[in-house]
C-alpha cells in the first residue's frame, strides 16, 4: 500500500504496518507542549485522578514541555498567579524542559522547540496552541489540541481517535525573486487554498524550492498552513533537515529520516512556479483576503510589527535590519520587533541587527507573542492600521476589533517603516 508522509508516520506511531486515510488510530505521543495554559491543563489533569485515589502523576516527564510566552512579563495578578501555579507543577513532576521568563532560555514556544532540538522528524507532536503546525518543517506530525484533550495526552501518552488525514501535495519549483520570501509564497498558497481549503487535511510541501529553503522558511510554511484550515503542514525531512537539526540544534544522536512512497496518493496537488511570485499582503479581516502588493501600495500606516513564531527569527531580523540601516522609521509611525527567542536576539545584537534596528527608530521588545494578540503589547487604537509579519488578521486580534492588520513579509514591513505606507521592498534600494 502506497503512503503519503502521514500515513507512514502515523502507522510508524500507531505500532501498524500502514494507515489508510480515514483510519481511526491512537498514535504515541512523543512531544506535550503547552504555554501559560497549561494552568487550564492542569486543572483537566488532576479532574482525571480526581476521588480515584491515586496520585495525580504525568505519563512521562521528558516528553512534556511548558513555555511561558504569551504574557512576558505578566500583565496581572491573574496572569502570574496561573504562571506560579504551573512552576509548582513543573516542580512537582520533575519536568524539565521548561522555558521560564528568563533572558538565556525564554522565548516562543514554536521557536524554542526546534531550537532546542526537542523536536524530531517521525514524531507525533501536539501542543494547546494552533500553530503548532509550524514544527512539521522538522517533519513531525504537528498539532493542536484543547486543555482537556492535552490532560488525556499527560495522563495516556497517547492521543485518541485520530484520523489519518488526506492530504493536499503542494509542489513549487524555480528561484524565488528578490525581496520574495516564505512568507510570500504560504500567503500565496492560502489565498489560492482559501480558509477552509485544506480543513481536516495536510499540506505536505515538495519541489526544489523547498530542497533550497532554509528551516527557518519552512518554518514559516508549516506555521501558517493552518490558516488554509489545514490539520499540520509537512515537509518531509531531508539533508536541510539534519544540517538544522546537528549545526543549530545541537542534536548528536542518530535521527531516522524517511519521506512518502513516489506512487503515493494525493487528494490535490498544488503547483507553483516560485519565480513568477512578488511580495503578497494579507488584507483585512482574513488571511486569505490576498493581493499582490501593487494593488495596496500607498495604504498609510500607524503602526508596523515584526516579529511572532512566523517571522521572528535571525533571518527575517537580518533582512529589516539592511533595509533600515542608516534609515528612519517615518514620523507618525510606530515600528515594534520582538524576536522569537532570547538566543535570537543575543545573536541579533552580536550582529549589529538590533542597533540598526532601534537607531532607525524600531521599539526593540522582550521575545514574547505580545503584540501579534494585543494582550499587553502593542494594542491598537480604533482605526489604527497596522502592518504585521504575524500569522493572523481577524478583527481584533492585536487588542481593537475597531482597527485594521495586513498581513506582509519582514521586507515589507520594512519598507513600509521608511515610508510610513504600504511600500514594495522592491523600491528600497537594497
């Protein structure tokens, strides 16, 4: 029986010789992430020993990992006493990949789980955030599930009644063209997708393209393969795959590496030639509200943000940075960055890219979610507009339901601090 990436996996992790789609499996879990809700897993959690007498004991703790991400610092008394809460348990259950608010091992969860090497192609990965897509460029299953459902995972080790997925073969062959990222190409593809185009399915990416893609744009394909609706974005893993895992990663022991089956069965098969690609813009109030960025060039902006578990890493820092250097954010414009993880922005400013980056006028933040929700960062006035390298433009998803977000890549974002408008990197100069 032929098989797609998932199917193999899923049946490598459900102990079968092979999975059909539509089969109903129980797969081993090999990673449990949660962030500051694991104070609502928590609860679930001990709801389960609850009157059994029995102590409230986790699966296994080398397999669970907490980050704190979404409120650094905390903005409340609410907020730090469900952190305390969750630091007693991680005591308690001697779980020891935790990322507490620190300045050496901080930062966001998506980020610091590959960083950190806790993530492995073949594996079975859910986490209590959506975007937890973003870790199949690592070529695991990557998912996200609800507190009760990750109280079960604690609990089991398992996850139950998951059916293997269909899924959508995306192929993009050809050379990207300058100032034409990742982000460019997954805005793309959502828009041609829609929203719903890929519920319940996965996107597993092919071509030389993505052979020539760094992880950390795969990164941002896997991220934002949820936003077409989709259950996991996947590429299989390969040479730039283990390059990542050993020289940034730090991982040293053997990884088992294998891909689909050639005959493999797709139920649609997307094909893009990268080279006839520009910058894409995400317009409001939907990711897969998408145009070319001529045909929104000159919109004024108040506020500009780079930065979130799409678009936060070295290299998207390093791509603003020579843009902006020397240069100015416009009057009337705000600009805020905040990088994916503190090793990031350590290695930014070992690289001058945060200098150029607050010299030319950008707000420098602790790494963190903060302004990609407007929970305690970045929020935004009624009918500000901003322009974002984040992953979602829903009305109200940076503070105000009365504001508008577009959608762009570090380029644009960029460019688009210069000038204070919309404004194509191609027209920088740089």
């Amino acid at each position: 029986m032929a098989m797609t990436y998932v199917q193999k996996l899923l049946a490598k992790a459900s102990g079968q010789a092979s999975a059909a789609v539509g089969n109903v499996l129980e797969p081993e879990v090999s990673l449990a992430m949660s962030h500051e809700n694991g104070a609502l897993v928590i609860n679930q959690f001990d709801e389960i020993y609850k009157g059994t007498g029995r102590e409230a004991k986790v699966w296994n703790p080398g397999r669970i990992a907490i980050i704190f991400d979404h409120r650094v610092p905390a903005e409340s008394s609410k907020t730090a006493g469900n952190q305390k809460k969750i630091r007693e348990f991680v005591e308690k259950q001697g779980i020891k990949k935790f990322h507490d608010i620190r300045g050496d091992i901080g930062g966001i969860c998506h980020q610091i789980l590959p960083e950190n090497g806790y993530v492995r192609p073949g594996q079975v990965l859910v986490g209590t955030d959506s975007h937890t897509t973003t870790h199949g460029a690592l070529g695991a299953f990557s998912f996200g599930i609800g507190a009760t459902e990750m109280a079960s995972v604690w609990a089991l080790g398992r996850i139950l009644n998951v059916e293997v997925p269909a899924t959508i073969k995306v192929v993009v062959n050809g050379k990207l063209p300058k100032h034409v990222y990742a982000k460019d190409l997954i805005l793309h593809i959502i828009g041609r997708l829609t929203a719903q185009g890929a519920n319940y399915k996965v996107l597993e990416f092919h071509g030389d393209t993505i052979r020539n893609m760094s992880t950390s744009g795969r990164l941002v394909l896997c991220n934002m393969s949820v936003e077409a609706g989709a259950t996991s974005g996947l590429v299989p893993p390969d040479e730039e795959t283990l390059r990542y895992l050993r020289e940034e990663a730090g991982v040293t022991e053997q990884v088992e590496v294998f891909g689909p089956d050639p005959d493999a069965v797709y139920e649609q098969v997307l094909e893009i030639k990268a080279s006839k690609l520009e910058p894409q813009i995400a317009c409001p109030h939907a990711v897969d509200n998408v145009k070319p960025i001529g045909e929104v060039a000159g919109k004024k902006l108040n506020q500009i943000v780079i930065g979130s578990c799409t678009n936060g890493r070295l290299d998207d820092l390093k791509v603003a940075a020579k843009i902006l250097k020397g240069r100015r954010v416009a009057d009337g414009t705000r600009m805020l960055v905040f990088p994916a993880s503190w090793r990031i922005y350590h290695k930014a400013m070992d690289l001058g890219y945060v200098q150029a980056l607050s010299r030319a006028g950008a707000v420098v933040c602790n790494p963190g979610c903060g302004p990609c929700l407007g929970i305690h960062q970045g929020a935004l006035a009624d009918n500000d507009v901003a322009l974002a390298t984040t992953n979602r433009n829903f009305k109200g998803r940076m503070g105000n339901p009365k504001a508008e977000v577009y959608l762009c890549s570090p380029a644009v974002a960029a460019a688009s601090a210069i000038t204070g408008v919309i404004t194509d990197p191609r027209e920088a100069g740089r």
